[in-house]
C-alpha cells in the first residue's frame, strides 16, 4: 500500500493500473486539480462539486464506484474543527481537507513508516480513528479550563471570568454540534460499512468501525457535558455577584443604623428646648444626654439586636465547600 501526500498524476495512473490500494491525502488542492483527479478516478459530478464547497455537515453519499464521506477532526494547536472530505473505494482512500489536522498526518506517517495495514477497511479505520480521536486532547483541556474557571468564580468573580466562560461556549458549541452529527451518522455501523463499495463487512471490519462509533459517542457524551458544566459555570457566576452584591448592601444597611441614632442625637440637640438649655448647662449634664443616653445606649441595643438575630456572626464555609453545595 502506498501513501501519498500530492496529486502525481503519473504515479496515481501506475498505481491503478496495477490494481495496489494507496492513500491520498491532499492540502488545499485547486480546482484543476480536482477535476484532473475526479477524471482519473471516475468520480460522481455531485462528489466534485461537494469538495469544491467545504463548511458542509458530516454525511455519507453513496455513488456507484465510491462513497464520500465528509468528516470532520480536530487540529490541535488551535483547537480548530477540520472539514475531511473522505473518498473510499475499494481501491483506493482520497482524504481532501484545507486545513493542517495533527493526528491525521501522525497516523499517515505511521502507516507510511510502518507495516501497512493488512485490508483496505483498515486504512479506512486508521483514516476515521485519527480524526475521531483529535477530538480527545481538546476536550480535557476544556475540561482543566472550565474547572479552573469554577474555582476562580467561587474564590471571587469578575467581569473577565464572564467573558472567558462564553468564549469557551463558543468554542465547544460546533464541535458538540459535529460530534452529534458524525455519532448519529455512525449509529448503525453496519449500514456504513454497506453502503461504502469495496469494503469486507466482516465481523473484524465491523468490530473496528463499532471501536469509532463507540468514540464517537463518547465525544457528543463528554461535550455535551461540558456545554452542561459551562451553563452551571454562568449560573454559579450569577449567584456569587448576586451573593456579593447582598454582602456589600447588608454591610451598607448597617453602618446606616449605626449612624441612624447619631444623626437623631444631633439633630435632637440642635434644638433649642427650655428644658434643655436649663438642665444641659454643664460639661457633666452633655456627657449624660448627649454621648451616654444619646449614642452609648442606642449602640448597646443595636448591637444587642444585630448579635441576637445573627448579622454579627457567620459561619466559615470554606470555597470547595460552597462550590459542592452548589453543585448539589
């Protein structure tokens, strides 16, 4: 089996002539380039004019000679979804895609590089396991972010975490919505591997496509879990703003009662009574009116009444233990 990564029209002839399975796997080709090889290998003019219009949803045509799947990966480095359209006959594999897809090339080197697989379902799988497998590394770094993130929001939010919260909504919100399409459409495993010409549907081919129909679900699993997580991220941000917000106006709502019976003593005295001015005559007569009974006393009982209904006094909850009750 051989592993290409150019269009060699010379080469591609040889190899049909001589009937050997290859690997294709082609960068950002040119029109001309599609159509001089939708020519040699006798491709349906539906398949062409799909290739040449990417940002399609994952789908199986079937035409007479070949199938076209259109599939998707996941590059790393950018965390970028990566649009696969996947040729299969049972002559050759044609992979045409317009962006870099790390675990696709690895595999392909591996292929190359090593003892090559012993069917053509086995390229097949290797082709479909690699871009179902990009998928995993992006999604536990979502995962250290997103519990990151609830431990910051629960020691203190801000705006940023907001900002970073829908930033990764963003980002998980098309790859759930491929990773849903790609596990439906690998749901039966059997009706793939049928409607795909030149594939065995024996039971090790079928057991090798029920490996990435299995990975598969688990990815649509695992983000919509993730999706599940972000939306509790944004709620449990809510409920701390909110949380700080009573914090604060409750500390506001106190140092006014405190200062509500000075501001009386003063405006009090501020008057001009007779009585007043008779008996508050003297240094001794302003200590007792003015500072015990006018703002000693009303503290003492405010302070009585704050500890009595338990404003004064909290009880420590430690983060994690109010992130749990959160959750729960």
């Amino acid at each position: 089996m051989r592993a290409l990564e150019q269009i060699d029209t010379g080469e591609v002839r040889e190899l049909l002539d001589r009937d050997e399975f290859f690997w294709l796997d082609v960068v950002s080709p040119s029109d001309e380039q599609i159509d001089e090889l939708a020519e040699m290998l006798d491709w349906h003019h539906l398949a062409v004019e799909d290739v040449k219009e990417f940002h399609q949803r994952p789908k199986l045509d079937t035409y007479r000679t070949h199938a076209l799947l259109v599939f998707y990966g996941v590059h790393a480095p950018e965390a970028s979804l990566v649009e696969v359209h996947v040729f299969v006959s049972g002559g050759w594999l044609v992979t045409v895609r317009h962006s870099p897809c790390d675990h696709l090339e690895q595999r392909r080197a591996r292929v190359v590089e090593g003892e090559p697989p012993p069917t053509e379902e086995d390229v097949v799988y290797c082709a479909l396991d690699a871009l179902t497998d990009s998928f995993f590394p992006v999604i536990h770094e979502a995962e250290d972010d997103i519990e990151e993130l609830e431990e910051e929001i629960v020691a203190a939010p801000h705006q940023d975490q907001l900002s970073r919260a829908l930033g990764l909504r963003r980002a998980i919100g098309p790859a759930r919505r491929v990773a849903e399409d790609q596990r439906d459409l690998f749901s039966d495993v059997h009706s793939v591997l049928d409607r795909i010409p030149g594939l065995e549907t024996s039971d090790e081919a079928a057991a090798s496509f029920a490996d990435v129909s299995d990975h598969l679900h688990k990815i649509a699993d695992q983000l919509d879990s993730l999706r599940d997580r972000l939306v509790g991220a944004l709620q449990l941000y809510g409920s701390m703003s909110d949380n700080r917000l009573n914090m604060i106006t409750e500390r506001l709502t106190l140092v006014a009662t405190v200062f509500l019976p000075l501001t009386f003593t003063v405006g009090f005295f501020g008057q001009n009574f007779g009585w007043m001015v008779r008996h508050v005559d003297s240094f001794g007569g302003f200590l007792l009116w003015g500072i015990v009974v006018g703002e000693i006393v009303p503290l003492v009982l405010i302070y009585a009444l704050f500890r009595r209904a338990g404003w004064l006094k909290r009880p420590v909850v430690s983060p994690a233990r109010r992130k749990r009750d959160h959750e729960d």
